[in-house]
C-alpha cells in the first residue's frame, strides 16, 4: 500500500484568517488529493477555532511552499504525518 502525506492546519480565529488560508489552498491545489474542513457551527455559534486536514501529493519541495505560505499567516499553525 502506498503511503499518504497528512497535514492538519488549525486556524485561530477563523473569521479573520480562513480566506486567507483558502488562497493558498487555491494557490496549492494541484497536491491537495483530499480535503476536510471542520469547525463546530450550532444555530447560535460558531467556532472561532478551524481545523483543515488535507492529504498531499508526495512532492515535498511544493509541501514546503505550501507550509512556507500557510505559516506566514497569524494564528495558523500545522502538522504533518506520513502514513
């Protein structure tokens, strides 16, 4: 079986952040094979807190650009696994 990159990307503060990470998810998407975004979203609330979890192409050089760009934005922060 052929192993999959991971990265989950937790985004503080959501409502000022999340169209900036969506850019780069955008300007990245050509390694993003799998994605899923999760926040909690009653009728009341919603989560100032998101976490997106993406499974990548194998090209480390383009996961670090990626990585390079999502950590320049305020309040994200990620990890990575091999699986």
């Amino acid at each position: 079986m052929e192993s999959s990159i991971i990265m989950g990307i937790a985004i503080e503060e959501r409502n000022n952040y999340a169209a900036h990470v969506q850019d780069i998810l955008t300007k990245h998407g050509c390694i993003i094979k799998t994605r899923l975004g999760l926040h909690e979203a009653t009728k009341d609330n919603c989560s100032r807190r998101g976490l997106i979890i993406l499974q990548l192409s194998k090209d480390k050089n383009l996961i670090k650009e990626l990585e390079h760009d999502l950590l320049k934005i305020q309040g994200v922060k990620i990890n990575s696994m091999t699986i």
